[in-house]
C-alpha cells in the first residue's frame, strides 16, 4: 500500500511549529507494512492543496492530510479537499452535535476565559465537511476529521491527528517489513558491502549516522525470509552491534 502524506500550514513552513505529524504518521504507516512514498508541507493555500491532493489521489493508495482543518480565516483544507473532488462543503447533523457538545462543554469548564473573550463561534463552518465523506467526530477537540475516497483529512493539531489516525489505522496496511543494524563502521567503508546486499537480496537498504558513534542500518523487503537471509549475509560481512 503505497501512501503519501500532505501536513499543510504557513507556520510549518515558517519555522513555526516542527512537523511531528509527518514524523509520527511516517511511522505509524510504516509500521502498518504501508510504504510512505510522499512527504509535503503546503501553505493555506486553496488551489495547491486540492490540486496536490487530486493528483496524489490518482496515483497512490491513500493520501493523508493533516492540518488547515477547522472555522478559521485560514482553515481552507475542507475546502480544497471539497474542490479535489468536486464536492461542496455540507454540514453532518452528528458532528454539527459534537461540536455543540464540545463547545458547551469548554464553556462550562472555563467561565472565566469565555467570559472575558465573549466566545461564540460559526458552529456550521466547524461542523462543514466535504459532501459524500465519512465524518470522523473528534474525540480530542473541536474539528473533526474525514475520509473521502482514499483522501484521510485530519486536524493539525498532534493530539487530536492521532486520535483520528487511530480510529482509521486498520484501514492502512501492506507487505513491507524492515529490520535496523547497527554498526560503528563509517559509512564509507561499507559501499560495496551494502551494494552486495542489493544485488543478491530483493530488499532496500538505508544508511544513517546516528548518536553514539553508530550508524543505523535499515532493511526493508516484501519477504521476512528474504529480509532474514539479507539480515544474516550483512552481519557475517559488517560489524553489527547487538542491542
């Protein structure tokens, strides 16, 4: 399962906020047997965001955005997710429910705060989602998520991004397996031997420095018996550190 994910937000691109939703869904994906084959940052900016997504839609498995999501001034993703796939933006009477429920709920654990800032909110431009999606009612705050076609919408904010993915992650799976290596070896003194890998073994291999003074070494395959043989075949011709 090929699937490419799309975090969307001027202040990730900015410096602003560090994209640990990427990190974490790489991972969560990976871990599933998915192959991650995409990474992007976008601005708000409407056009790019539906644009980007009806393109990776065609082309891959499942695309996952996250971020831009909400009843904000810069909150377009609905909108371009809407515009991928030439839907208008309706308002579902259970999350429309949940949002009521959420706000009240908020209210009454901060009089103070509400009082002092007047709070009211658009509750329908909160609740409004892509017609024809399968809403995805947040367990973690306000904005809820969805899932239109093989487009995975998600909010930005990390907390309730991987309450959502949670509520999906069966849905994503596939046949990839990896194992890591570690060695003290640099990586120049194993070109050849990792080439060698590559040639005899249906599997990838990765080199990455890490702390420590180790370099990581990651396999991945389709095959765990084939990945096993690599595995076996680098160990007898590298120095692996056994954690």
């Amino acid at each position: 399962m090929e699937v490419a994910i799309l975090t969307v937000g001027d202040e990730v691109l900015a410096g602003d906020t560090e994209n640990t939703n990427a990190t974490w869904l790489a991972g969560r994906l990976t871990d599933a047997g998915a192959t991650v084959v995409r990474i992007l940052t976008v601005p708000d900016d409407r056009d790019l965001i539906a644009e980007t997504v009806r393109e990776w839609s065609d082309s891959f498995d499942a695309v996952v955005v996250t971020g831009g999501l909400g009843g904000t001034h810069d909150d377009v993703t609905a909108d371009a997710v809407a515009d991928a796939f030439g839907r208008e933006l309706v308002v579902d009477p259970t999350v429309r429910e949940d949002v009521i429920e959420t706000v009240a709920s908020y209210r009454d654990e901060n009089p103070d705060l509400v009082e002092a800032h007047d709070l009211d909110i658009d509750v329908d431009a909160w609740a409004a989602l892509p017609a024809g999606s399968r809403p995805l009612v947040n367990p973690e705050g306000l904005c809820p998520g969805c899932v239109l076609e093989n487009v995975y919408a998600f909010p930005g904010v990390p907390a309730e991004m991987r309450a959502l993915f949670e509520l999906v992650a069966p849905e994503f799976g596939g046949d990839a397996v990896s194992t890591t290596l570690h060695t003290p070896q640099p990586e120049g003194s194993m070109v050849e031997t990792l080439a060698g890998v590559r040639e005899r073994f249906d599997v990838t291999v990765g080199s990455y420095p890490s702390s420590g003074g180790r370099n990581r070494l990651k396999l991945t395959g389709t095959d765990a018996e084939t990945l096993a043989e690599a595995a076996a075949w680098l160990r007898e011709r590298v120095d692996i550190v056994e954690d």
